[in-house]
C-alpha cells in the first residue's frame, strides 16, 4: 500500500514510539515522539528530544571499558575518561561504534521514519484503537518542527479512521498549526507561564506566540485542551494561576489538565551533550499538586490532574 509514492519520500525523525499510553489522551493510544523542540525547558523530561538531529548518546554505568568503540571510530572521537566518552565537535554521528558496543552503552537516539513505514507501526494496534476509542499521539519535542511530514502522514492516517491528538508547546508559526488543522482530532496545548519574562528565563523563549496561537485556536478548533507542567516555586503560584484561569476564561475555556513535575529527566542529562542543568527540585507530591489544583478550581477552572 502507497510503497513507492513519491509523497512518502517526506522524512521524520522520531524518538521514541511508545505503544499502549494512557495518559496522552482518550483510550488506548501509540505516542510517536518527534525530534527537536524551539523552547529548552529547564524541567524538561526529554532533553534527548531538543536537537533537530540525531546524536549519541553514553551509559557510563554499563560500559566496561573494552573500547572496541575507539577502534571503530573513523573520527577519533572516543575518549578514555570515566564519565566522558564521546568528543562531540569530532562525532559525525556516524553510528560505527553502537554497533561495536556490546554492552549497548553507546546508543544512537532519532531515526528517520517515513510516513508509509510509521503508519505501519501504528497500525499494529489499530484493534486496540477500535475497541477503546484510542488511536495516534504526535508528541516530542515539538511535532510542528515536523509539519512538512505531517501534512504528508496525517491524511494516511485519518483516511484509514484513527483519532489523531496533537501535543504542542504551541511555539510554531501559525501556518504550520493551521495547514494540519484539518486532520487533528483534539488538542493538548502546553502552557507553561503567563509572564513572558519569566517564561523566557525557563524556557529560553518569551510566550507571546504561544498565547496569540492559543487565541486563533480557541476561535476555531473545537477540542482544544490547555495543559500546564505544575513546576515548584516557577509556576504554582497563585498570581500565575489567576492569570492563567483568566486567559482561559477570556477564551471561552473553563478546564486545564495539570501535569505533576518528575525529576526523572535530570538523570539523562549526563548522558547526552546539552547545556541544560539539573533543577536538583523533587519530584512533586500529590499534596502539592492538590493545593494547585484548589487554586484553580476557586477561580472556577475545572482540573484533571495527571501525577
Ligand atoms: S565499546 Fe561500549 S563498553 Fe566498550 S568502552 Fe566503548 S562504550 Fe564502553
Ligand atoms: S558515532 Fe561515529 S564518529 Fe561518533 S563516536 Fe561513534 S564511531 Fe565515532
């Protein structure tokens, strides 16, 4: 089926693909995690999904110091240090040293997909779809970084009948939401603070654009879901929650979903190569994210929690 059709020569690089989810939104669902992400949120749980590109990354606890890897390097970029085992401005990603690696402590993190072979692994579940009102979730990253594939994949997917969710930052220029606009079924759209300033100081970007997307999205898409990352001390407080309920408010919406902060994350980050610095905060108890979720609802927002 569509083998060969020059539509589906359009790639995504995707990260992770995980079946039977949840929580990402209803019924049985497979997430597909696409690669690169414009915002670099300090608490964010995939830092292996920021960069536009595939890269490598190192186990230290598993390798055992055979550096069968260094032999297989042609760019002399494996090191001999404990923590430390890949010179990144030397690596071409080339992928030699995963497949020499026999304890698999080199691994190589985003594939390129195309839109044929994806709907394939998709439709591995599509039982389960059917018999939970599930289907597909673009998740990331930021699968609007990707909207070019989108625009190939979405339509072979709604033509077969599977309910589509998007998760977005929203941090896209308006076409790209737009031109898929068509395909989705529902929405999740991350909110992650109200003042711009100190959305850029955690995100490295300001919030405008992601809250001129979420207005021109309440106009005219009906199953639109504002989320936000409950993080301690940057966005629970009750000066950012009034803020927030009012914004939904003025835009017709009366409902959040919070999600709870895991520092599950920070245990990546030594892994890979990236400036983002452990947050040393713990991961957020259920009492706290009540106490949130009480701010909300006395500003007469209706709140799903999901810890
Ligand atoms: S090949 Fe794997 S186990 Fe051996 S030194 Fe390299 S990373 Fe470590
Ligand atoms: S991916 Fe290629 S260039 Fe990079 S460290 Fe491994 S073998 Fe060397």
């Amino acid at each position: 089926m569509r083998k060969n059709d020059p539509a589906s020569a359009t790639l995504a690089l995707i990260f992770d693909i995980q079946r039977f989810s949840l929580h990402d939104g209803p019924g049985i669902r497979t997430t597909v995690f696409f690669k690169g992400c414009p915002l670099a949120c300090s608490w964010c749980q995939n830092p292996e999904s920021h960069k536009l590109s595939s890269e490598l990354i190192f186990y230290k606890d598993s390798c055992i110091g055979c550096f069968q890897c260094r032999e297989a390097c042609p760019d002399d970029a494996i090191l001999d240090h404990p923590l430390v085992r890949i010179d990144y401005p030397k690596c071409s990603v080339c992928g030699k040293c995963v497949s020499v690696c026999n304890t698999d402590s080199l691994r190589l993190v985003g594939r390129e997909w195309n839109a044929d072979e994806l709907l394939d692994e998709v439709l591995k579940d599509r039982d389960y779809f059917e018999e939970s009102g599930g289907g597909i979730t673009l998740s990331g990253g930021e699968p609007l970084l990707q909207s070019d594939f989108l625009k190939t994949f979405l339509p072979l997917v709604k033509e077969i009948g599977l309910h589509i969710n998007l998760e977005t930052c929203g941090m896209a220029a308006w076409n790209r939401m737009e031109e898929i606009l068509p395909w989705l079924d529902l929405i999740f759209y991350d909110i992650k603070h109200m003042d711009s300033e100190i959305h850029k100081k955690h995100t490295g970007c300001g919030n405008e654009m992601i809250l001129d997307n979420f207005v021109r999205l309440a106009k005219r898409f009906g199953n639109l879901q504002a989320r936000m990352p409950v993080i301690p001390g940057i966005n629970d407080t009750q000066g950012n929650v009034r803020s927030l309920a009012a914004f939904l408010k003025e835009n017709n919406h009366d409902s959040i979903h919070l999600l709870a902060y895991h520092n599950m994350g920070e245990a990546k980050l030594e892994r890979i190569n990236t400036r983002q610095k452990p947050m040393n905060l713990k991961s957020m108890k259920a009492e706290h994210l009540l106490k949130v979720k009480e701010l909300f609802e006395k500003e007469k927002i209706h709140v799903v929690i999901y810890d």
